[in-house]
C-alpha cells in the first residue's frame, strides 16, 4: 500500500498545496458525492477489507487542510469506533438484504 500513496502523492504534488478536507474524511467525500453531486467516486476493494488504507502508517507528509491541520489518518464517520469497525459495518452494509434487494436500481 505504501508504494500506492507515494506514487499518489508524487502525482498530486500535495507536499507543497494543501488538501481539502473532503479528501481526508469519508463525511466529507460523501457529502461532496451525494449532497452536492460535483464528484462521482468509485468505491475500490479495500473499503470493504482493508481497513489499514485507512491510516498513515508510513507518517508520509501528506501537507495541510485550508485551516493548517495536519493531515494524517482519515477522518472516519462518527458511527464507527475504529477503522476496523468502519470496514466491518461498511462490507456488513454491502452484503445486507437491503442492499440484495436494491442494487439493481
């Protein structure tokens, strides 16, 4: 994973610029996606697996939000207690007859 966020960092250049704050919080990536519809984004496998993505365990220098908060971990919903507990309600979530019952729409 580490290799993936380096090339990402390489690629956005966000060691000099700073971040915004939808980047760094699943709220706010949702909010932007559902509540303003400007961004579509694809959920990848490791959002129902992995819930180390979730962290900056490497301490990269991932630059600084709008109001110079560092960045580091992403900023998990209020109903989860972990990233552990956000990727188990989250596959949870998928695999729920709700979801079976919906998808195709």
């Amino acid at each position: 994973m580490c290799a993936f966020v380096c090339v990402l960092c390489l690629c956005s250049g966000v060691r000099d610029v700073y971040v915004s704050t939808r980047a760094i919080s699943v709220s706010g990536s949702w909010h932007v996606c559902v509540d303003e519809g400007s961004e579509v984004k694809e959920l990848t496998p490791e959002w129902y697996s992995t819930p180390s993505f979730l962290r900056n365990l490497n301490a990269l220098p991932l630059g600084k939000t709008q109001t110079g908060e560092v960045v580091n971990d992403v900023e998990l919903p209020y109903w989860c207690s972990s990233p552990e507990d956000f990727i188990a309600q989250h596959a949870a979530a998928l695999e729920s007859d709700h979801v079976s019952a919906h998808l195709h729409e």
